[in-house]
C-alpha cells in the first residue's frame, strides 16, 4: 500500500498535529505502508524534520502570505508520487486546492481530516476568509473525498452539519506511553516548572490561542484563590505553550488586571525562577517541545484544558500517559474520560471553571493518584497507535477497493 500524506506544516508551528500526524505516518510504515509526506517549509523544518525518521518528508516554499501556503512545488512532487491514495490532514490552505487537483488528473481518491477545522467555534473564526476558500476551492475538495475523517462523534456531527454526505470513518488520535520509569524520573530539565517551595502544580500545555479559553481559566484561579486561599495556595498554575497572534501578551494582561502575580519563566534560569516564583501563583514557561514538553507533563500534578472547541487533543492523551488527573470541557471531545473517572469535567464560563478548581484541590493526594492511572489505563487500551494505525489501514484498503467496510465507517 502506497500512501500520501498531505498537510500543512511539518513542525510544532501545526500545534498537536506535528505530533498526531507524525506518529500516524510512523505507524502506518511501520505496518508495512509506503507513506509519502508533503508538506510546507516554515522557520522550525531545519529541527523538526527530523522526527519523522524513518520518513523523509519533503517540505516545499511558500511563495506569497503564509496563511494561503501557495507552493506550485507541491503540485509537481503529487504528480511524481506514487501513491494509491491521499490523506489530507487540515483545510484552508493550498494543500487542499493541490489534493484536489491531483485527484482530477490521476482518478485516484483522497481522503480529508479535518483535525476540528469544521467545527463551529473554529468556522466562526476568520468567517469571510473560510467563505471564499471555499467558493474557491475548499467546499469541492471537501464534497469530492471518497472519505472524511473525523476524530470523534462530535467531529462527525460537525462534517455533517457543514452539509457533507461523503463516508465518514471515526478514528481518534493515538498517544506513546512512556514507560514507568521514565513517568516517576523527573529528569534534570524539571527546574523549569518544580518551584522552590514544593506547590503542586496545575498545568496546560498548548498554544496560547483564544480558543483555549485561558483568560477565563486566569479569572478563575484568582476567584478561587479568593474563596479558598487555605488550599489554593498550595497550587501554582503553569502555562505553557507557543504564543501565537500575540495572545500572551493579552493573557498576561488579564493577570495583572484580576491582580494576580505571576513569573515569566520562558527565558529565565532556575536560580531566577526559584526568586520570582516565591511570590507567584501563575508561572508563564514559554514554549515546550520534546524533551521539555516530557518534563512538564512528568513535573506537573494534574492537567487543564478548557477549551471552547477541540478536534481530539493530544495533550489530554499525553497527560493520561503520565498518568494525570485531568480537568476538561466537554468540547475536548473525550466523553470516555469522564465515564472512566479520568477527569473532572468543567465547563467554559469563569465560575463553572473555578468550580472545577476548587473539587480538583480540595481531593486528596490519593484520589488524584487513583484518577490519573484511570487515565493512563484508558489511554493503553483505547489510543495505543498500533491500533490506531490498523483501523486506518483497514479504511484505506476499503477505499481502494478491498474488503468489507470498516466498523469505523458511517455511510
């Protein structure tokens, strides 16, 4: 099996996807697939293109604005590639219009993640934009797919709600365990977020993107500060993450506004972040990738994402790796975490948040322990990327003509 994958960035500059799309590509290779990767150049390919090994992605230069990634290059390598079938991870940009156009030349299907793209918080952002890509040429590419891929239930509703009847097949993400030793080994790296006085810490990784909902999760630490200060004060909040559109700037803003104090760790030394954190409740870390992201996750004591919309997030699956307990929205689209007792669930309005902080602190030691390894169990049985990787193998060879269809598939 011959397969192509297609996508915007290569790299962390695509947030969750570098990661889901990557480990996706190195399973289906590692089951025996040919897998292709194209995608665009950006200021992080030099690094980061080096984690998709055993793979070779090849990375063409935007010519124009970012946002459009136009690259002709593109169209020339999909003429030169081999593949049977198209994976096409994310919309709104050139990629789509290439996908599209490969398909009318070589008669061969595609298939289209949205990755939360068709979601209506997300189309309701840069609304006028995402009508005329898809006047132009994103609703064809969309209506022709011989399958969407959607990663979860709710995912699914949204494709059909943007009018599409193509197949749908419901596969969510998959996730790495590390193993138990290196969950319990803090590494040499966790200075960056083990402050000084021993607090636990209440982490969110991810992009600082007004979606994610975290001037409301600031507004509601300061009111659960104010109402429980006895525990509260045993916490700190670390926010970690890439900035982007100049969010953080925003976010900081708002701390000082509810007159939180907070430490600006993303450039700083432990000898520095242990001065400036005595005093801090929040602690801005900066971006974290690799090595570093794996210490947040191993330094922290429970995770937080709350999200006004999500397609499946990644980093809610890698905190359940390291076995954390988890406050979420139902907007993260992981029902299973709350049936399983893996997560709190809050909603996205400032006191339903603080809510949430108030029940995750106010548990013992013990029953964080008991929710987190509820989590990482989850993860082991249902988003382990070997099994991930069949259940798109198995639609990819019905796409192309082989077999019964998948039980993942909705017609």
């Amino acid at each position: 099996m011959h397969i192509g994958f297609l996508t915007g960035h290569l790299t962390r500059r695509s947030g969750g996807l570098y990661d889901s799309v990557r480990r996706l590509a190195q399973t289906l290779h590692e089951c025996g697939a040919i897998v292709d990767v194209l995608g665009l150049v950006d200021r992080f390919s030099g690094d980061d293109l080096l984690a998709w090994a055993p793979l070779r992605p090849q990375s063409f230069r935007v010519l124009g604005p970012a946002i459009v990634g136009y690259t002709p290059a593109l169209d020339a390598a999909l003429a030169r590639s081999r593949a049977e079938l198209v994976h096409c991870h994310g919309i709104w940009m050139y990629p789509s219009l290439a996908c599209l156009r490969w398909a009318r030349r070589a008669h061969k299907p595609y298939l289209i993640s949205p990755r939360g793209m068709l979601d209506p918080w997300a189309l309701g952002r840069s609304r006028w934009i995402k009508r005329g890509a898809g006047f132009v040429f994103q609703n064809a590419h969309l209506h022709r797919a011989a399958c969407m891929h959607a990663l979860c239930d709710a995912e699914a509703e949204a494709v059909r709600a943007y009018g599409l009847h193509n197949a749908i097949c419901i596969i969510p993400n998959g996730v790495d365990l590390p193993s138990s030793a290196e969950n319990s080994n803090f590494g040499t790296d966790s200075w960056q977020i083990r402050f000084s006085d021993d607090r636990k810490i209440l982490l969110y990784l991810g992009r600082l993107h007004p979606k994610k909902n975290l001037a409301n999760l600031l507004r509601a630490w300061k009111q659960a500060l104010n109402s429980h200060p006895s525990t509260m004060e045993n916490w700190v909040l670390a926010v970690a993450g890439w900035d982007q559109g100049g969010y953080e700037r925003r976010l900081k803003h708002v701390a000082n506004e509810v007159g939180l104090s907070f430490a600006d760790l993303s450039s700083q030394r432990s000898e520095v972040s242990r001065q400036q954190s005595a005093a801090s409740s929040v602690a801005f870390l900066g971006p974290r990738f690799g090595a570093d992201k794996n210490a947040c996750y191993r330094a922290c004591d429970a995770f937080i994402l709350p999200s006004f919309s999500e397609g499946l997030p990644m980093t809610v699956l890698e905190a359940w790796a390291y076995a954390k307990p988890v406050l979420m929205t139902p907007e993260c689209n992981l029902p299973e975490g709350f049936a399983a007792g893996a997560a709190l669930q809050i909603g996205t309005a400032l006191e339903e948040i603080a809510t949430g902080l108030r029940q995750l602190t106010e548990m013992s030691d013990d029953d964080r322990t008991a929710m987190g390894e509820r989590g990482r169990t989850l993860v082991s049985t249902k988003f382990s990327w070997p099994q991930i990787g069949e259940q798109m193998r198995s639609v990819y060879e019905w796409v192309l003509g082989g077999g019964e269809k998948p039980q993942t598939v909705r017609l």
